[in-house]
C-alpha cells in the first residue's frame, strides 16, 4: 500500500534521528527520493524527478542542494 511504501522510505531516517523530524528534514529525505538515480530495474540510471519531468538532471543531486 501507499502508507508502507512512504514508511520504507522513511523509516531508516526516523531511526537514525531518534527524535522528532522536523519539515525541513522530511523536505530533504523527498528531495533525495526524487533526485537520486535507480541502481537496477528498467528504470535504471533515471531519477524519479527525470521520469516525471521528462528531462536529464545535469548535476548530481548533492551539488544541487549546495547550489
């Protein structure tokens, strides 16, 4: 379901801050989620944000958050 597939995403976040997260952090956990490239599958090297968009990310998604 929806709710378990959010929870897999964030949960090892929630454990490693041991406190309450913030809307800040929840705002960079989905910009990770969005920007970073699948490793396997048929969507392999793409991003969710690329799919969605339909056009190439040209920085890596840590250079994007410095900017």
């Amino acid at each position: 379901s929806l709710v378990e597939t959010v929870n897999s995403i964030i949960r090892p976040f929630l454990d490693a801050s041991r406190v309450q997260i913030t809307q800040e952090t929840l705002n960079l956990i989905m910009f990770y989620h969005n920007h970073r490239r699948y490793a396997g599958g048929k969507r392999k090297g793409k991003a969710p944000i690329e799919l969605l968009t339909n056009t190439e990310l040209e920085k890596h998604w840590l250079d994007l958050i410095v900017e």
